[in-house]
C-alpha cells in the first residue's frame, strides 16, 4: 500500500500504514479488546462499507485472582449511507505575470498594485464519504475593489485524486458539474480528500492606494463565510448553479467507483479571499501562528515575525504561489495548486514519525541553492533546540537531494511542525527574511517509542524445497522495518500450493524495535487444518545462528509441541484442532539499533507439517 502524493519530499523508511492501534477498556473488571477500527476519511466511513465489530477480552474473578477468563460478544454489522460533504479554502493570492490577458503597466514587477491582474486560488475539497462531482460557478459571488471578466475566465488548474495532483488548465466559461468538462481525470468525479483548485482572475481597480485599499474575492455564495455557513444543505428545490453557487452533483449510479446510493441532500460552500494593495510576491511559511512568541502549537510564522521568501527562480518542488501573509491557522494541506509541490511518494505532511526511528527525505528543488531545514521534535513552537536542525546549508544545483536524519529518542510526542527553507543565501535560520527561494512547512506527528515486537510468518519450503526470495506484504507493516537483517524474511506469504503427502515448513520471524529491551517472550503457533504435525522439527534460531532443535517434551529447553487435546493457553487463541508448537525465547531480547544490531534483537522458530 503506497503512501499519498504530495509535494517535495519522499520518505523512503516509511511506505505502508506501520501503526496498529489497539484500545483497552477496563469494565468491572474486564479488559475487553475491540477489533472495530475505521479508516480515517475525510467525512467518515466510504458509503456502502460493512463493519463488523467483534469485542474480545478477558476478565478476573476477584476471588480467583490471577485467572485470567477470556470473554468474546456477539457480531453486530452496520451498513453506512452516503453523505455528501464539501469545503472551500483559500490557497494564496499572486500577482499574474506580465503579458498576460488585461495586464496593467506595472504588470509583473512582484507587487500587487493597480490595474493589476491578480490570481486568487481556491481549493474545493471533497469531505464526504463517496465520490462526487463539485459544480464551478462561472463567476465569483462578489468581488471588491476589482473586477472579475477582463482578466480572462475562471480557471481549473489541478485536480487531486486523494494521493496525486495533476496540472490542469480548463477555461470554466459556463457555470458546470465538473464531470462536463473534457481533460478532468476520472470523469472530473472527485474521490473522498480529493479537490479541484480553481484561480479566479481579477483585474485591480484603477485608483486603488497602497498600504489602504484591499482587493477581496468570495468564491461560492452561502450566507456568509463563517465556519457555520460552510458544508451546509444545498436548499431543496432551489435552483442549482444559482447565485454563483459551489456544491457537490452525486454521480450518476455507479460512475466513476461511486456507490450505487445517492445522499440525502447535496451541499455546498464558500470562502473569502483578500490581499492588502502595494504587497510583494513573498512566500510565506505555513505553521500556526496564533501569536506573537512561541509556545506549543505556536509557531514565529506570520509576515513580520516569522520566514519570508521574496517569490523568483529558485523553490522548492515545481512551483511557488506567491502570499500576502502566512496562513497562519496552519492548514491541513500546504497552500496553493503549485506551491510545496516537488513532494514525491509520500509527502511528509501528515506523516508519522516514531522516536528513536532513521528515515530518508528526498527534496525537490528548482534552481542553485542551499537546503536549510528544521523539525520541532520537542514542540515548543520554535527550532532553535539542539539536534532540531536536521539539514544545513545542503547544496543543491536543482533536482532531488536525498536528507537523512534520525528522531531522537527523546522526543515528545504529538502534533508539531517540520520547516524546509530553499534559497540562495546561507545559514539561515527558521524565521529570517531571505531575497529569494521558498519556505515549507509541514503539520507532522511525532510518536514515541515503546517497547515492540514484530512478527512476520512465511512459508520457507514445500516438499523439500526452499523458497528463498524476499516477498513484502502490502497489507503487513511487520516486515517493513528497516531494522530487520538484510535478506532475512525469505518465504511465501501467499500463492504457493502443496500436494498431499508434501512436507511444509512455516517460519515465524521475530524483531525487537522498540526503544527498550523485551523478556519472557513466548510465541504460539497452531498446526493448520488438514496437515500434521512432524514431530522433532521444532527449531530455534537467534542472532543469526545455526537453528538448534528443541524437544517436542515440555523440559528444560525452550519449547514444546502439543495435540489437540491440550488445553488453549496464551498466548495461543483460536480452536485447537490439530495441536501446535508453544516457544519461550530465553534471556532479553534488546532493541534492535540498525539492521540485524545487534544480534540479541532477533531471529526465528520453524517447525514442520505434512499435508493430509
């Protein structure tokens, strides 16, 4: 499972999902695990989707203290409808470049003044639960102190699927679903976290002062822009594309991937846009500035206090929207349709990162320059920490530059905020001014580390042949560590057939990864159905070593067999139909620090069946 497309970094150490979460609940006296987990989407659980929620646990009497009694419910099962949902946001505000359609006389000189073209970009998002299509109006609802007509037509500029953004460059002459205009991928449907960005051209009003007049551009017509007035219902029987509306239109059936239902109502939204007159293209960063100083969630960000860059030939990615301020409420995604977007596959943004863990950033730049960039590892709201500059002055002549770093162990865990600045000048810091290049930030999570093991289960030879390649399992986070010895995990996971009469091997591979050492580890594993057990083909091996046989005979040594009668204890769980193989790992198993280091920190058991 490939992580989303966004912007100027790839983090190569982290390509699938690497968290299971798992919540306890003590209810008199019972510790009850519930395997009911939804996926994270914009506006809930996809429509038609499902879930079934099993809850499994044990429980002590008080009066027989140490016994555990293991409980699981009944299954319930609950279908999800279709609910549409939709978000307009602002994504920055330049000055168009000279020559351009109704161009001024100071067209192109980095500062928005009169008779200006000016480009207003908005972001038209997708926050309910299924594809849908997003109506674009052909004017604004209202603009001040310009006008909207002689700069040329609303303009679709990108589209995003929820991992990857496309350029585009539709003309929006007559108000229309997006599934209308021809080059919109996927039929211009919109997955769930997918958006359209649209540019709103404007032309400056003729006599406008600067430092004094203010241009502003409302896209979408709801009662107001307030947070109430956004993603509301789209008025039954009102008449759609009225009033320069922006809202979803459900596909038609099953188009596109979309479920077959439709929502109870369509909705829609709206954002206001302004930019002061007399300001320079700056690119600004994007961290939460809530005010002046730094606190926890507070970061030096807005025009004054915190980074600027002015707009020119060097940035980061493929492009940079020049910025009248900060966006300064940290938004969710970085601004503009081409701003911060050299990110391969995944963007940093909204990543996680675990403390004590090593990983690689690939930055994408645009001209000579220098890389200058920080992570707020203990969330202060500032970069100024030791160990909190994780590039300096790396030197770039324009393409990919590969950064390397390793969270600290120490570090707190939560929300905080990454800074990648691109420029020619060296050494700066997080908030100075720079005469050119780009600032980035980006909202991740940082989580601390536990004490952890991973197992990964293959199968390593039929009817006395071994299987040797390395197969990665797209759905399994376990063998994703980069602390796992090189070529280690050998084996099938899926696809191999055996006849009656072959002999199977199964490994369970096992890593310690956390930021401690682990003890009294014991590892279960129940013989298939329709195989057999092969008796004295328990193994064990760590660090590497040469596996030792075990004894089937619960002794001395670190395992046992057992059949189908012997009663289920933990860590096994399921019906014991066919027996199974128990192993206790003796000694401490330390954490492991790089790949296969150090050797104390892994290894396998692997025993064998035939096949009925």
């Amino acid at each position: 499972m490939k992580a989303p497309t966004r912007n100027a970094f790839n983090n190569a150490n982290n390509t699938k999902p690497i968290w299971k979460q798992q919540y306890l609940r003590p209810l008199i006296g019972a510790a009850l695990l519930s395997t009911w987990m939804l996926p994270a989407v914009a506006g809930g659980t996809p429509a038609g989707t499902t879930i079934n929620n099993t809850a499994y646990g044990s429980f002590e009497n008080p009066a027989n203290a140490g016994t555990a009694i293991p409980i699981q419910s009944n299954t319930v099962t609950l279908t999800i409808s279709e609910v549409a949902g939709i978000s307009v946001s602002n994504q920055g505000v330049a000055e168009a470049p000279s020559g351009v359609t109704g161009a001024g006389p100071a067209q192109g000189d980095s500062v928005i003044g009169s008779d200006d073209v000016v480009y207003f970009t908005f972001r038209i998002t997708n926050i309910g639960n299924d594809q849908t299509q997003f109506f674009i109006p052909a004017a604004p609802a209202s603009v001040t102190n310009a006008a909207f007509g002689t700069a040329g037509p609303i303009r679709i500029v990108g589209y995003n699927d929820g991992t990857t953004t496309t350029s585009l460059g539709i003309d929006v002459t007559t108000g229309a679903a997006t599934g209308t205009f021809a080059g919109i991928p996927n039929g211009g449907s919109v997955p769930v976290n997918g958006y359209i960005d649209v540019r709103v051209p404007v032309k400056a009003g003729a006599s406008l002062v600067a430092g004094t007049d203010n241009i502003t551009v409302v896209l979408g017509n709801t009662v107001s822009q307030a947070p109430a007035n956004q993603n509301v219902q789209l008025v039954s029987g009102g008449a759609f594309g009225a009033g320069n509306d922006v809202y979803t239109q459900d596909n038609v059936g099953t188009a596109n991937g979309d479920f077959a239902g439709s929502p109870a109502f369509e909705r829609e939204a709206s954002s206001s846009q302004t930019t002061p007159v007399g300001t320079a293209n700056l690119d600004y960063g994007d961290a939460p500035d809530a005010a002046a100083g730094t606190a926890t969630g507070d970061y030096e960000t807005a025009a004054g206090r915190g980074p600027s860059h002015v707009v020119g030939a060097i940035y980061l990615g493929t492009g940079v929207d020049a910025e009248t301020s900060a966006f300064d409420d940290g938004p969710t995604e970085d601004n503009g349709v081409v701003v911060n977007n050299g990110v391969t596959t995944p963007s940093l943004h909204a990543q996680s990162l675990t403390a004590g863990q090593s990983y690689q950033l690939d930055v994408t730049t645009v001209g000579t320059g220098n890389i200058n960039a920080w992570i707020d590892f203990n969330r202060n709201g500032n970069f100024e920490d030791p160990d909190e500059k994780i590039a300096p002055d790396v030197a770039s002549t324009g393409g990919v530059e590969s950064i390397t770093f390793t969270v600290p162990f120490n570090a707190v865990a939560g929300s905080t905020y990454a800074r990648f600045r691109y420029s020619t000048q060296t050494g700066l810091t997080s908030t100075t001014a720079a005469p050119n290049g780009e600032v980035e930030d980006y909202n991740i999570t940082l989580v601390a580390s536990a004490p952890a093991l991973r197992l990964v289960k293959r199968i390593t030879s039929i009817g006395g042949t071994a299987i040797t390649a390395i197969n990665n399992d797209p759905a399994d986070a376990n063998d994703d560590s980069t602390r796992w010895p090189a070529n280690y995990l050998q084996g099938s996971f899926t696809g191999a057939t055996a006849e009656p009469g072959q002999a199977v091997d199964y490994t369970i591979y096992f890593l310690s990864d956390g930021n401690t050492p682990i003890n009294q580890v014991r590892l279960c594993d129940l013989v298939p159905d329709n195989t057999t057990y092969v008796a004295g083909s328990l193994r064990l091996s760590q660090g590497g070593a040469a596996p030792v046989t075990l004894t089937d005979a619960a002794d001395a040594d670190a395992g046992e067999s057992f059949n189908n009668a012997a009663a289920i204890t933990a860590p096994c769980t399921g019906i014991n139909t066919d027996g199974g193989v128990r192993v206790n790992i003796p000694g401490t198993l330390a954490n492991a620090t790089g790949p296969g280091t150090p050797a104390s920190a892994y290894g396998f058991i692997r025993f064998s069946v035939t096949v009925d």
